[in-house]
C-alpha cells in the first residue's frame, strides 16, 4: 500500500508580501496615495469604428487632492461593452 496523498507538483518557495500590499492597495489616489477615495458613475463616450458606445463606467475622486481618474474597472468595462457590442453586431 502507498500510504498518504500528500505529493504535491508544487512547493512554497517564499511569499511576496509587497505584492499582496499593492494589490490590496488598489483603491490607493495614484496622486498622493491617500485611499480616500469617492466613486461615481459617469457615462463615456467610447467611439468604436462607426459606433459611438454610452458606457456608464465608475469615475475616482480622491477627497484628499481632488484627483479624479479612471482604473482598470473602468478599462474592463469598456473592453466588455466593445466586445458585446461586437458578438450582437459582427457576429450574426
Ligand atoms: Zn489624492
């Protein structure tokens, strides 16, 4: 009998603790670094070929400086806008 289930294809060689702190810190102004950070929904003209997409996207507003600026959130959602728009009218 082989006794045990323990192998494992992997080991934990070490941890990374400074990328876990950035990635926790995403919600951080780009500016100052400051993490009070307001959202809103403002709506984005996105122009693809000859298309003009409305797409409600979230807009950050650091309380602290008054940086306003878009993150990946934004990024993903027009990706995801341009490519449902794409499949309903390229794809038929
Ligand atoms: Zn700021």
């Amino acid at each position: 009998m082989v006794g045990g289930t323990s192998f494992k294809p992997w080991t934990v060689t070490g941890s990374n603790p400074s990328a876990c702190i950035m990635n926790d810190n995403d919600d951080d102004c780009p500016n100052c670094g400051k993490s009070q950070i307001e959202t809103r929904t403002e709506t984005q003209t996105v122009q693809y070929k000859c298309t003009i997409l409305n797409i409600d996207i979230p807009v950050r507003k650091c309380l602290d400086c008054n940086f306003e600026y878009t993150d990946h959130e934004a990024e993903d959602l027009i990706d995801t806008a341009i490519r449902e728009w794409r499949f309903y009218h390229e794809n038929k």
